[in-house]
C-alpha cells in the first residue's frame, strides 16, 4: 500500500445501537452509533409500531366520519 494516501482502518470497529454494542465490524472510524439496524427494523423483526404523527389519523377519521361517502356530490 502507497503510504499516507489510505485512511486508517480500524478491525474492530464497534456499532452501538441506544447505547450497547449491537456488533464490530471492519470501519474507518472506532465506533458506529445507528439508529436504526436489523436487529431493531420491524421487517426484519416482524414487529410493527404504528406511529401517528401529530394525530393525523384522528383528523382522517373525524373528516370522513359518519355518512360522507352516502352523500351524493352536486356539480
């Protein structure tokens, strides 16, 4: 290898997932912090959340309550 052009590489990089060590991996940083991995992805766990942002679905289901479909629209 051609000196000084190549980043450091680190063997043992650790990846930490809400603060433990998920796994280590080859890196050119000592450590990782995700998010989100395999481990914790609901496809791959097949554990779904639902997640409501800001009570959007209230506010659907407020909106189309009821008989508004039954309405007939006038043009």
């Amino acid at each position: 290898m051609k000196e000084g052009v190549h980043p450091r590489y680190f063997n043992n990089c650790k990846v930490f997932h809400n603060g433990q060590v998920v796994m280590t991996v080859g890196a050119t940083v000592p450590e990782l912090h995700v998010e989100v991995w395999s481990g914790s992805h609901p496809f791959f766990t097949g554990k779904h959340t639902f997640v409501d942002a800001a009570g959007r679905v209230e506010k659907f289901q407020r909106k189309y309550a009821g008989d508004y479909f039954s309405k007939s629209k006038k043009a």
